[in-house]
C-alpha cells in the first residue's frame, strides 16, 4: 500500500495525522478514546482527532 501524509498536527510522527493510500481510502492517526460508550466490534476501532486536522486536509471539499 503506498501511503501519502495528507496533513498533520506536528513534525513528529506521534500526533494526528490523516493519510491518503493509492487504495482509494483514507488513514487517521490519533488518539483512542475509552469514554465513547459506543459498542465497536473487535475488528474495527475507533480513533479521536482534532476537528482542524481535517479542515487541513480537506479543506473546502467538506462543506459548510
């Protein structure tokens, strides 16, 4: 999988960060969060990072 750093919250590699993958699919690097009360199957998890992070990466594309 080629992966390509779309943006990030700081020059280290352990800060919230989202990628791009030439699978057609995106990749978030943050924090896990335990307080969610959500139920997530084993399989999947769940990740928490800033709301500017994907203003960065995105930009206009969102919306609103």
């Amino acid at each position: 999988m080629k992966v390509t750093m779309l943006a990030t919250t700081c020059d280290k590699k352990d800060c919230p960060t989202i990628y791009k993958t030439d699978r057609g699919t995106i990749l978030v690097q943050g924090e896990t969060p335990t307080d969610h009360g959500l139920s997530i199957p084993a399989h999947e998890t769940l990740v928490e990072i800033p709301i500017e992070l994907i203003r960065e990466a995105f930009g206009d594309q969102l919306g609103g």
